[in-house]
C-alpha cells in the first residue's frame, strides 16, 4: 500500500476511459439455466461499448473462450477494441472484483482491495485474484499494481471528481467486512486509497433483494461534481417508499465542500420484478447505470418507467448516447449493468 497521497485521486466514471472490464458468464457457476441470457446481455454491452472503446473480456476457461468466440454479436465486433484474456474468476461482477484506478502524478495505479464475496456469503477465491491475474496479463495497460489487506467493493463507494466520496454506512461499517472497523478507520483507508477528502455516509436506502448490504451504485451516483441522481419510489403503497424517501432527506443534508446543497435528481422505480423460480422481489432500480465514452449503458425491465428513465439520463448526460440494455437476466442473480462493469480511465494527458 502506498502512503503518498500527495496528487491523488480516482476519477470519477464520466473522465475518458481507456477500456471496460466485464467478464463472460461461466457455465457451471451460479446461473444455471438463465446463463445463455446472462451471456446475451453481456454480449450486448460488449458490443455497445465497442463502438466507443476497448473492452477487456474474462473468460474463466476453455467453455467460455469457445463461447465467447461462437457468439455471433461478439463476432461482429472483430478483435480491434475487444480483448478476451483468460482469468479464473467466481462471477461476474467486474464491479467489485476489478481494479479500482486512482491516478498519482498523472501515472495510474491499479489497487487490488481484498474480495470476500460480499461479506463470506458467496465463494470468492478467483474473484479476489481477478484484478491481479489482469495486471500479470497485461490487459489492463500501463500502471501498477497496489494491493489493500481490506475489503472494499467497487459497487459501495461512489466519487465525484473533486474529493467528495458516498458510501452507505450499512455495507461498509455496519455489516460482515472488516469486523471491528469504526467510522474513522474505514474514512482513512478512504482517504489515504483514493485521496478523498469528504466522505459522505447514508444511513438509510437499499433495495429490496440487493445482498451486497447497500451497495450505492444500486441507490445513488454522482453525475457531475455537484449532482447526485439517485432511486426514488412514488408509490407510497411500496415497500421502498420510506426508505428512499429518508435516504432522499439525507441527501438533501449533504453540502459540498463551498457550503452549497448538491443538486438531486430523481429517477423513478420500475414495478415490481420477481424471480421466476421461487417469487422473491428482485433489486430493480435505474440507478445501476454504466457510464462510458460517448455512451451511458441504461437498465431496460420492459417497464413503462424505462423511457421516464432513460430520458432524466439524457438531460444528465448530455452529448452521450442512451443505450438501453435489458437486464432482467442479470437482476435474476441480484446484479446490473454497473456491477458487471469496471473502467479503466484513460492516463491523464500531460
């Protein structure tokens, strides 16, 4: 771990990206029979994000090498922007097991923090290896490699830029990782890894059927140094009502390092989604968007909120297109676009 923190920051998701990280579902892991559209939905991605930028595809073995390469969207893509390299992992969800990228006088550093599949509820074993097995294969591009003895998840800590950091009390102090942590110990590993010098903890908010304790790529994500967007429920017969209406008030109280309140921006909540095997409520929301170059990737539910949604996106993202991608084979397994996806920022120009 390195303790210059001097010039040091991670961008935040909007900065110009040099590639995306995903990984290629594997059978015999947990999809069973919703892998084929697992896979379909990661092929969709691929292929989008491709048309704006290199994309670093992991494929656990040879099934999924040889799947990868019979995939006719994939196919179509060619090997210029897409780069398969073959990486043991568990999942999918690049989000938390791929690196998260601070730059340091304007070289990038890859920092490996230790995975233990959200808490030891799920084996993580490849996971927690996947960042580093990356590095060795020299796909991630030029940088280097820092390792953290704590447990942090990509998907639980969102930045804006120009030092403010959100997080959730409940995944990152209040749950199963690093037991015996306090507030102030987690704020300096915060601050001494991504150079942050706010940090902002919400106590409230989380989606019913999210197991990762309250990860806030799922509930709130910046969008500009000042604008938060986050998931709201209108219907006051929901479940979620009360607590993204109290997460919604803590937001409001959050002020930028100028004094000022930041600028919310509601999106609204899709109906109910729920597993077809057993019943349970899914965690559907919009909020588990994926930013790239020139695009923003949107969850799609077959759901007439989805052009409510996707259009607040528009306004937030200008000059970017909105590219619905369907993720109801990805929230069978409690996840999204984002949490399938890592960036790796472009090195900063001289």
């Amino acid at each position: 771990m390195s303790s210059d923190t001097r010039n040091r920051t991670l961008p935040p998701e909007w900065v110009h990206q040099e590639a995306m990280v995903l990984v290629w579902p594997r059978a015999g892991g947990d999809w069973g029979n919703g892998l084929e559209a697992a896979r379909e939905v990661i092929a969709n991605m691929a292929a989008a994000l491709c048309a704006h930028q290199r994309v670093v595809l992991a494929a656990a073995d040879d099934e999924c090498a040889y799947s990868i390469a019979a995939h006719p969207t994939l196919a179509e893509i060619g090997h210029r922007r897409l780069h398969v390299c073959r990486a043991a992992n568990d999942d999918i969800w690049a989000r938390d097991t791929g690196p998260l990228t601070v730059v340091v006088s304007g070289q990038r550093i890859f920092t490996d923090f230790r995975f233990d599949g959200w808490g030891g509820q799920f084996g993580a074993s490849h996971d927690d290896q996947l960042t580093a097995t990356l590095f060795a294969a020299e796909a991630l591009g030029a940088g280097t490699l820092e390792r953290y003895e704590y447990t942090l998840e990509g998907g639980s800590i969102e930045v804006n830029g120009t030092g403010a950091l959100l997080t959730t009390e409940r995944c990152l102090i209040a749950g199963r990782r690093n037991a015996g942590i306090d507030r102030a110990r987690a704020e300096t590993v915060l601050r001494d890894a991504f150079g942050v010098n706010t940090i902002h903890w919400l106590g409230h908010g989380t989606l019913i059927g999210d197991d990762t304790d309250g990860h806030i790529d799922t509930i709130a994500r910046f969008v500009a140094a000042d604008t938060i967007v986050y998931q709201g429920c209108a219907d006051t017969h929901d479940a979620h009502h009360a607590p993204l209406a109290a997460m919604a008030r803590e937001l409001a109280a959050l002020r930028q390092p100028n004094g000022e309140p930041y600028r919310l921006v509601e999106l609204p909540l899709p109906a109910p989604v729920h597993d077809p095997d057993d019943g349970h409520r899914l965690p559907a929301g919009y909020a588990n968007f994926l930013v790239a170059n020139g695009c923003v990737l949107a969850p799609a539910f077959d759901d007439p909120a989805d052009a409510d949604a996707h259009a607040i996106l528009a306004e937030l993202f200008p000059g970017r297109a909105i590219i619905a991608i369907d993720s109801r084979a990805l929230i069978r397994q409690h996840g999204g676009l984002h949490c399938a996806a890592m960036q790796i920022p472009a090195i900063p120009r001289a």
